[in-house]
C-alpha cells in the first residue's frame, strides 16, 4: 500500500486553530467555528476548571490506487480553548455540528443576565 494511501497516525496531524466568532448576547456567549470534514465522532469538547477545550480531527481515507498530489484541508487536527469567566454557567454549555460548523452556547448564569425590575404600585 502506498504511503499515501494511509491515514497519517494521529501523532502526526497537522494541527490548526479553527476560524472562530464570538457573540455575546444578553443570555449568554455563542461560539462558531469552521470545522470542515470533522465528524460529530472525531469532535471533543471538555470542559475542564475554568477552560473549555475543542479538538476535532478529519479522517479522509484514500483508496490503494489513488494518490494524494496536493492538500489544502486533508487529514488535520483542530485544537482551541477558551477560558470560561464566572459569569457564565459552564455545567449548561451546549453544542450543535452542522455543515462543518460547531456552534457552543455557554449560558450566563440567571444572577448577571440583565433584567428589568416591575415596580408595583400601591394605593394610599
């Protein structure tokens, strides 16, 4: 079998931080990142004292006779974390995969979500 045929061992990938954006809104922070070919089974997310990590790998398997000639997004690891602030609720952290996109919701906790207080109003 041709060297190129194999998958890379793991050790070996290349790794990358994923293209990420960031929103915060009033309930809580939404994460995006790019993670084109990762599959929801070769996907990580940890979250660990005040840090949540994502890892993710591609796993573009290649036939005997083909040769890889050129690669841009072949087989790589994408490694990233973020340090999680204690105005957010890490055990209610969320993720959804689709079309090579991982969106993670980290909810802010009830006590720093801003709300109006209602004023009652009480005759003489």
């Amino acid at each position: 079998m041709p060297e190129d045929s194999k998958r890379p061992d793991e050790k070996n990938l290349p790794r990358f931080r994923p293209a990420t954006d960031i929103l915060e809104r009033a309930d809580g922070f939404y994460l995006y990142l790019d993670l084109p070919g990762v599959s929801r089974e070769n996907l990580v997310l940890d979250v660990k004292d005040a840090e949540l990590m994502v890892s993710g790998r591609t796993d573009y398997r290649f036939e005997p006779e083909e040769r890889l000639l050129e690669s841009e997004f072949g087989n790589v690891e994408y490694v990233c974390s973020f340090t999680l602030s204690d105005i957010v609720d890490a055990e209610s952290v969320t993720a959804n995969l689709r079309n090579g996109v991982l969106e993670i919701f980290i909810p802010k906790t009830s006590k720093t979500i801003p709300r109006r207080i209602q004023v009652e109003y009480q005759g003489e």
